[in-house]
C-alpha cells in the first residue's frame, strides 16, 4: 500500500514542482535616480550608506541584486513578495520622496528594528551573512540625526517623536506610515483624551 501511494505522490510533487518553473514572478528593478536616494538626499556619513546598502539594499531599494534561489518556485514567489513589502515600507532609492518628518520617522524605525534585531530578518541571514548587523553598525544607524530639511546635521539632536495610535483594543502601537500619509497621531477610539 505504502508503495503504491508513494509511486503516485512523489511523481505527482517532483511533476508540480517542474511545472511551476515555468511560472515565475517578475522580478524587476525600477529606475533608481542617484538624487533621489537615501544617500544623496540625507547625506549621511558613508560607514552609514555602506552599512545600509549591505544590510537593507536588496529588499530595500530599486537596486536589487537578485540570489540565484529567486528563480526557482516556490522560493522565487516568496522573494518577490518579500522584496516588493520592503521597497513599500521603505525604499531607500527614493529616500526624496519623504518629506523632512517622515525622513526622520523612517530613520528611527530603522534604528529601532536593527536594535530589535528584527531588520535584517532572520531567515534572510543564512545566505546572506554579509548582511548581518554587529552593535558598532546599529549604533551607527541610530547615530544619524537629520535636519528640518532632511538632511542628516552633524552634532545636533534632533527630537524624534514617538508617534503612536491608540486602537479599538485600546492598546498603544506605532504607527506605520505608508508613503503618501502624513505623520499625525490618530486615535480610533474617537475620544481626544
């Protein structure tokens, strides 16, 4: 019995697996405009910029070097997606999109997911060591302060709000901008207290 579910099962998986290489997801890199960029707009010191293109560049920017796993399905549809919710949340080749209080808001996220350890993800780690974040490097990311413009200023601090929503639950969570919102405090209870 055992036999003959595994002549049919096994085939059938090697057979779905074959098929689904001909499916494959479009991987792109957008025009990346150098202006426009993390580094040539907030002009951060360089050990930041090649600590951030190392670390948050893949999924991170329209600069994507694609892994040779990103061409065989299934993985292929997961590093798409994962590369695509990156450039939405932040995409450091149009870091000129972001107006002066957004710029720093990404900045301290960036800090705080680096110090959480939750940026670069664990899973991205293993064939991608390089990526990996010592303490120097994240206290070089939360080093970065940036002006009214933008722009990082050398020496000045820069206070950064924690800007948070309270929600149904009432329970007190970041907000994650997308980038057409402005950064406002909202409160879905409809109470202002």
């Amino acid at each position: 019995m055992l036999r003959r579910i595994s002549k049919i099962i096994l085939p059938a998986i090697l057979g779905t697996f074959v098929i689904a290489q001909f499916f494959q997801p479009v991987r792109t890199n957008p025009p990346a405009d150098g202006g426009s960029s993390f580094a040539a707009t907030a002009r951060p010191p360089a050990e930041v910029v090649s600590i951030v293109k190392r670390a948050c560049g893949d999924c991170h920017s329209n600069e994507t070097v694609w892994p040779w796993y990103s061409s065989i399905s299934p993985v292929s549809w997961l590093v798409v997606q994962d590369v695509q919710e990156g450039r939405v949340h932040l995409n450091l080749s149009e870091w000129s999109r972001f107006g002066p209080e957004m710029a720093r808001t990404r900045i301290r996220e960036v800090c705080e997911q680096a110090r959480d350890r939750q940026m670069p993800p664990w899973y991205y780690l293993p064939l991608h060591p390089a990526a990996s974040l010592s303490q120097a490097d994240i206290d070089a990311l939360c080093a970065v302060r940036l002006s009214g413009d933008g722009a990082t200023s050398a020496g000045s601090s820069v206070l950064m709000r924690r800007l948070e929503r309270t929600d149904v639950l009432e329970q007190t969570r970041p907000i994650w901008y997308s980038q057409s919102l402005l950064p406002v405090a909202i409160s879905l209870k409809g109470d202002a207290n």
